[in-house]
C-alpha cells in the first residue's frame, strides 16, 4: 500500500538584522521593511501598504476591478503557511498614471505585525 504524504511549504526566513512585517495570524514573514514602497494606500478592510516585494504567499488568478484609482487586473495573494487573505498583486493597471504598480503588492494593515529591530 502507498501512502501519501503533504510536504510541509517551503517558508522563507527574512534576514533578523532587519526589520521585517509578518502574518498577525501565524508570524510567518512576509515582507522586509526595504521593500516598502508606500504607506498611503487603501484596501478592503482599511489602509494597507505597497510593497516592491513580498515572500511566503500565494498568488489566485487575476481578474479585473475597479479600485479607487480606477481598472485594475488583481489577483489576490494568501499567506502561505495560514492561508489568510492579506491583499493583492497589481497584474495590469489599465491607466498610464498607474502603470508605477504593476507587479507590487498590497497587504492589508489589519493582516500584517512589524517584527526584528522596531522600537
């Protein structure tokens, strides 16, 4: 008889000199404070932060929608170890003036904690 087993998901450790945001509801890392892009944007469930790039999540497909700065092509993106929605990735951005965020990442404020180096 062969059994089947679930691999356990590859989790991505950022550096501990720096400081990085985490998953509030499991602490996996998702993004280092380098990477931070903008703290002025807006998601579902309250303000959120532009990322330049993010570890330890999933991608679903994209699909388009309208946002407060008009169409855009998003796909949403879960924490990989809990599977909580945090946000999405701008795939497309249908106006030029918005073309800045292709291929970064929204997480939501009330999804993420800051860890290593905050005082």
């Amino acid at each position: 008889m062969v059994t089947m087993t679930r691999s356990k998901t590859f989790q991505a450790y950022l550096p501990s000199c720096h400081r990085t945001y985490s998953c509030i509801h499991c602490r996996a890392h998702l993004a280092n404070h380098d990477e931070l892009i903008s703290k002025s944007f807006q998601g579902s469930q309250g303000r959120a932060y532009l990322f330049n790039s993010v570890v330890n999540v999933g991608c679903g497909p994209a699909e388009e929608r309208v946002l407060l700065t008009g169409l855009h092509a998003v796909a949403d993106i879960y924490c990989e170890n809990c599977k909580t929605t945090l946000g999405w990735k701008y795939e497309h951005a249908f106006e030029s003036s918005q073309k800045y965020k292709e291929g970064k990442f929204i997480i939501e404020l009330a999804h993420m904690i800051k860890d290593n180096g905050w005082e």
